[in-house]
C-alpha cells in the first residue's frame, strides 16, 4: 500500500466525516420504525425528526462549505486553475 500525502489523507477524512448525514438518516428511520418510539405523542415525534432533520441539514451546509475549502487548498497545492 502505498503511503497517502496529506492531502489525500484529509480527503478521506472529510469523506468519513460526511458520513454522519448517513448515521442521522439511519436514527430517523429507527425513530420512525421502531416500537419504542410509538409512545410519543405525534407532536415530540415531529419535534424529534424535526431536530435531526435539521442536524441533518446544518451538518451538510459545514461539510460542503469544508469540501469547497479542501477543492481550492487541492488545486492551489497541484497547481490548477
């Protein structure tokens, strides 16, 4: 294997942390699915999914934002334009 430079690295690890969005989709669909969560009134449901929505959402906005910095640090460091 072959040994990743810097920037690679912090490609990967902007990639993996992405990933949270995933994780919060997942907790939304065991919220809605699963039995535990089927006593809460309609009106904490939706405040709930509506909270992770959001985390959701923020979480996105930060990452591509993150992304957006790493593209230019890239093309600066390769030379591109």
């Amino acid at each position: 294997m072959t040994q990743m430079n810097s920037i690679q690295r912090l490609e990967e690890d902007l990639t993996r942390v992405w990933s949270v969005t995933e994780d919060i989709d997942d907790v939304l669909k065991f919220v809605g699915e699963d039995p535990f969560f089927e006593g809460l009134t309609a009106e904490h449901q939706d405040k709930l999914m509506n909270l992770l929505i959001g985390i959701k959402e923020l979480s996105n906005v930060k990452m591509q934002a993150a992304w957006n910095s790493f593209e230019k640090v890239t093309k600066e460091y390769y030379g591109k334009k």
